[in-house]
C-alpha cells in the first residue's frame, strides 16, 4: 500500500512538474533579441592578387545580397578550379548561414566526392562560408565553435628544407629549444637509395643527433613523406625507440592502411598519418583498425572547418589526437582552440612556408612567440589584406 502511495505521489509532482508556468530566475533580465534579417549568396569570386614583389595568390571572396562579404585564403590552384567550375552555381541564391546543409547537399550530389580536386573546392567553400558567418555574428570562428578557453596555442616547429648535416641540423634544434618550441618535426630521407642499410642508418642517425641536441627539452617528431616500405619501418623504428620519437608521420601512403596496422604492432612509437583524408570516412578507417593514434587531415583538403570538427569527434571516441596538416595554419587554428586541449594540441607551423611568401598579403600573419601563437579576436577568421602590397587584383572566370 505504501509502494502504491509513493508511486502515486511521483505521477502527481511529474503532472505539477509539466502544468505549472516556470518562472524567470531574473524576471527583470532579457537578452537583447537579434533580428535575422533573411541573407541569400549574392555572388562568389575568386580573386587573382598580384604583389608588389610579383607574388601571385588567390582568394575567395563570397558576397551576400545585403553586402555583407566573407573572404578566404590563400587557397590552391585546384581549388579555384573547383569552385568557378563547380560549386559557384549551386551556392549562388542559397543562405550563407546554413554551412551543414550546403556541405550535406553539394557532397551527395556528386559521384565523385570522394576525390580529392572535390574535397579541396568543398574545402574553400566552407571555409569562407565560416568567415561570413562570424562577421555577420560579430565573433571569431573558434568561438562559434565552442573555444574560448584558449587564446593561445602550442605550435610545432616543422622543418621541411632544413640541412640533415650533422652540425647544421643540432644548431638548428638547440636554436629551436632557444626559441621556446618544446615540439619539432623533421623529415627523413626516403626512396630507393635509402632502403639499403647505410640509407637506414643514416636516418637513425639523424633521430640520435637530434636526442643528442635536445636532452629531454623537446618532443621530436619524423615525417618519412610516404617513401618507406614496411619492412624498413619496421626496422627504423625497433632502433629509434629508446630516443623516444613522439611520432612517425606518413611511412606509407594512405592508400595502404594494412601497412600501416602491421607497423602498429611492432612499434610503441605513435603512428601518424591524413593530410590526405578526404573526409571523416578515412580518419574513422585508420581509428576503427588502430592504425594511427594521431590524425593531420587538413582544413584545406578534408573538406573544410565543418570537416575537421567532425573528424575531431570523431578521434575523441578511440582517445586518439587530432594535430592538422599545416598547409594553412590559420583554419586549423580555430578548430584546435574549440577542442579539449587532449583532442588537439598544437598545431603545426611549417618554418620555412610561413616565414616565405605564404602570408605575404596577409596585414596580421601569424608568428609564433615563445612556441605560441595568439588567436585574433577579430571577426570570422580576421584575415584582411594589406593594400601597400598589392599591385593588381583580378577576378578569376
């Protein structure tokens, strides 16, 4: 009896819970209300700039009917082929503001999606798509994403195009422990005059000089450029292990992820790959099979910033980190501050690239200090182009 009054009592608060009016906690508060004034996508150029130093580069430009305009880039030469050819005309008429919708359609719409020219030109058009999207919100893209905790990032010094010449290459690692990196990458030879033994050796020893170099005051990574085969990974890294690398990226192409699965299990070094993941489906693969533990797709590539996100929750379920491709730092920038600092990390900053003509155009281009870079507060991705170094822009048809 008592067992039917207590069930009794928890159906009369449920139905008192449902029918009576809740009351504002602060009666006298309310939120100033935004009126969304309806946006369609006016036009969608791709802009040719010449530079005052004849460095040439594009842009994407997207313009709404109300003549608020979001703007991208540097973005590929494959891109620009894309997006005239491509995407253009189905993004013209339709609400800049709705990215999920526009990514869904334009990817189902399309047998061939999957390929990378696709992807590279979805890329561009979402990635723009988010810059119009925090002007017309009047925030930056990390924080429409969830960020906001972090308002700097660890960057890993990556350097492509630096002397292996043993004394060249220790100078340049104790010069980056100076600078305040606490991670750096460097590429390992590869191709048919490598896989003999005096090639093997060489690159271990390149891994021993630089432990030597550093002490424990730096992680060290090793990209390989997919120029290995598995039997001299194998080899490579049973030797390497007790200078503890962080990661061994790309010994293989994507293509064989059985290799890679193989050299997962001879090795406790961390295994990574995806700057030329096409979409989640690859980063889900390569996890699902523990093939790798660490995920670089690119923003530029994958299939842009609402790409990455995913790819991001995705890697969070296998407890795997995601640390994009720097091909363009800016983008992975505000994807890695929206995530838990366990998903994403750092993100990778390409010394060479970067410090060269890639940002030339850019008025704020972003430099590490002390191994950290600072996330704009400006609106979208808060890229503005500085005119004393433009001598021509053009429109690309």
């Amino acid at each position: 009896m008592e067992r039917r009054k207590f069930f009794f009592g928890l159906g009369a608060l449920s139905a008192l819970q449902v029918t009576a009016p809740l009351k504002a906690v602060n009666p006298g508060f309310s939120a100033p209300e935004k009126i969304r004034v309806p946006m369609k996508v006016k036009d969608l150029q791709v802009l040719e700039l010449l530079g005052k130093n004849k460095y040439r580069a594009y842009y994407i430009k997207v313009i709404t009917d109300n003549g608020l305009e979001g703007l991208y880039g540097p973005i590929d030469n494959e891109a620009v082929m894309m997006v005239n050819e491509v995407f253009k005309k189905q993004l013209i008429g339709q609400d800049p503001l709705a990215t999920e919708d526009f990514w869904q359609r334009v990817y189902t719409n399309n047998r061939h999606s999957r390929g990378s020219y696709y992807s590279i030109g979805m890329s561009a058009i979402d990635n723009v798509l988010w810059d119009l999207k925090g002007k017309y919100l009047g925030l930056p893209v990390f924080r429409l994403l969830g960020g906001g905790s972090r308002d700097k990032l660890r960057a890993y010094a990556s350097c492509l195009g630096f002397s292996q010449e043993p004394d060249a290459l220790q100078e340049k690692a104790k010069s980056l422990v100076e600078q305040g990196f606490s991670h750096q990458k460097w590429f390992l030879k590869g191709g048919s005059s490598y896989m003999e033994a005096p090639g093997l050796d060489k690159n271990v020893e390149v891994v021993r000089l630089l432990r030597e170099a550093v002490g424990d005051k730096s992680d060290l990574m090793f990209d390989a450029s997919c120029s290995w085969d598995l039997s001299y990974a194998v080899a490579w890294a049973k030797r390497v292990e007790k200078y503890s690398p962080r990661w061994l990226e790309e010994p293989f192409q994507s293509a064989r992820i059985e290799s890679f699965i193989e050299l997962a299990k001879e090795t406790s070094i961390s295994l990574a790959t995806g700057e030329h993941f096409y979409g989640r489906w690859d980063s889900q693969e390569f996890l699902g099979s523990r093939a790798i533990r660490v995920v670089q797709a690119d923003p530029e590539w994958c299939g842009g910033v609402s790409e990455l996100l995913k790819i991001c929750h995705i890697a969070s379920v296998y407890g795997a980190q995601v640390i994009p491709h720097g091909h363009s730092m800016l983008t992975s920038m505000h994807v890695v501050a929206s995530q838990p600092d366990m998903v994403c990390p750092m993100v990778e900053f390409l010394i060479e690239k970067m410090s060269g003509n890639y940002q030339y155009f850019d008025k704020n281009p972003v430099f590490p200090e002390k191994g950290l870079v600072t996330l704009s507060e400006r609106p979208g991705f808060g890229i503005e182009l500085d005119d004393s170094k433009i001598e021509n822009i053009k429109v690309i048809l």
